[in-house]
C-alpha cells in the first residue's frame, strides 16, 4: 500500500479521498489556492515569472489570491463542484516560504471546513523549522520535492538558495537544501501527515539518479513518490535540453515502482488548478 503506517484514521480517510495520492479517488476533486508568490530558492529549470514547477505545469502564471479571498475563491468553487475534498497550496512559489499566508489560509479552511484535506507543496528548506506546526495546524498531505540526494548533482539543478537572511550558492546551496529536506522529512515520519516526494528527472542531469532518490527517501519513511519530466521553459539553462520521452518515463517509473509506490497519473497542475485531475481547468477559465 501507498499508505504511510502510523496515520490517523481521519488522515487515512482523507487519503483516499485525495485525486493525487489515491488513484482511485478520480472522482474527488481538488483545488489549489494561489496564496504564495515568493520562493526562497532558484532552480535552474525554473523562470520566476511562472508558477513553481515542483508541482505544478510550467509556462503559466496563477493570478495571487490573500486568505481571505482565497477562502472566498474555495467556497466558490465549493458550491460549484462536486465532492471538492482537498485544498492545496502548490505556489505561485514555496508554500513555507510565505508561512504567514500559507497559515492564516489553513486556519480559515479548517474553521469552515473541517472535512476538507489540507495539502501543501514545497522545496523543503523551510521544513524542519515548521514540520511540527504543520502538523499541528492540520496539513494532512504535504508533497516535498527532492531532485537530488547527492549535493554534487543537486548542484547542476539549482542555481542558489536564501536561507535565514544569506544566500548560499553552488555546492553550500545544495548541500544545505539537502540536509534541511532530509531533516524534514526525518521528523514527518512520527507525525500524522501523509507525505509524498516529486523529483523532477532530467535528461543526463539527475535521470540516472532517480532511483537513489527513491531509495535515500524510502529509508526516511516515505510510501510515495512522483516522479515528473522536466518540462523545458524559455530563459532559463534547460531552455533548450531534451525532455524524457513519455515511454522513458514510464520505464523509470516502473523501475522505481519496485522500491517505492510510483504515482502514474500526475498531470502537472497549475497553482490555481480545480476540479477533478481529469478535467484540465483553473480559476482563470
Ligand atoms: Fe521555481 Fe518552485 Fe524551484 Fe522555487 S522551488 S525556484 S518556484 S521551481
Ligand atoms: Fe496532483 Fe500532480 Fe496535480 Fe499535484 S500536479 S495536484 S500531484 S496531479
């Protein structure tokens, strides 16, 4: 089972209500609240002017919401769409990286709506100071995307990190965004939130690597991990580099299926996406 052993069964309930982590759950329908613009982080496949690709399709910018509106914008789409049961918070940048609005977002969902799964996405440097508070605001899912555990390799894929108030660069950069995921990670396994891992595979950078990832994020606890093609964008470094073919893909995913449970049917949101993962549409349409 996709499970992590140890949950809650409100958190287990809420789990197999969620489109992305239950497969089966195609009929459930999510939303993505655009409640966090800035990111702390510079990954060299991504160009700020977009929403952040670690969960989300790139090439489109969601238009920014506050907490309130953004509750606003959630009852909306409540009475609109059938069986809404999970709120996420995939960007516009990090969700930990605008912790004040990322909370006061949580809590107005939680007092209305109290059913309702709270999911978060982030690049994790901000994890191990916020994982406990996460947990006790009442985030259920929380995705952390890894793209590397070997800090030379981690090093071709981002450009720098901010971090309490200094920014690091190279190989420091990439060996503390490592150190602070795995961290975070670590104390997630005791807690009551349901965690899955995105790696984001590029051709001839960290492809080959993937399955380490796998393996590194397994033996911290993890049951699940989705593994997305780099989707070139125009003016940034991978501008012009070679996606993985569909079929390479699915043979990675495959490969890795046997260490740990594989998503098969991500499609790559966008940070205002809504509805069932099988209808493409978002708050703009
Ligand atoms: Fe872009 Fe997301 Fe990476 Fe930040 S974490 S640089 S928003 S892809
Ligand atoms: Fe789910 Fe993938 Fe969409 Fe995220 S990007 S909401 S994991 S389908």
């Amino acid at each position: 089972t996709y499970l992590k052993t140890g949950l809650s069964k409100e958190t287990m309930d809420k789990t197999l209500k969620h489109p992305c982590y239950n497969k089966n759950a195609h009929d459930n329908a999510r939303i993505h609240l655009p409640v966090a613009p800035i990111c702390n982080i510079k990954c060299k496949f991504c160009n700020r002017k977009f929403d952040c690709q670690n969960e989300s399709r790139p090439g489109v910018t969601s238009n920014l919401l506050t907490p309130e509106k953004a509750l606003n914008t959630f009852e909306y789409y409540n009475s609109k769409v059938e069986n809404l049961t999970v709120m996420g918070i995939a960007g516009p940048g990090d969700a930990l990286a605008n912790f004040d609005k990322t909370k006061k977002t949580i809590q107005l969902i939680r007092e209305n709506h109290p059913h309702v799964a709270i999911c978060l996405s982030t690049n994790g440097l901000l994890l191990p100071e916020y994982a406990n508070e996460l947990n006790d605001l009442g985030v259920t899912h929380l995705t952390v995307t890894i793209n590397a555990v070997d800090p030379t390799i981690g090093e071709k894929v981002y450009d720098y990190i901010d971090y309490k108030g200094t920014r690091l660069e190279g190989i420091e950069a990439s060996k503390k965004l490592l150190e602070n995921q795995l961290k975070g990670l670590e104390i997630l396994r005791s807690l009551d939130v349901m965690c899955k891992v995105n790696i984001v595979a590029i051709k001839g950078v960290n492809d080959f690597h993937v399955k380490d990832v796998v393996g590194k994020v397994k033996s911290l606890g993890v049951t699940l991990t989705n593994i997305m093609s780099l989707i070139p964008v125009k003016g940034t470094a991978f501008e012009n580099h070679e996606s993985m073919s569909k079929k390479e893909l699915t043979k990675l995913r495959r490969d890795c299926d046997m260490l740990v449970t594989q998503m098969f049917h991500c499609r790559q949101c966008r940070a205002d996406a809504v509805g069932k993962l099988s209808e493409d549409i978002s708050q703009a349409n």
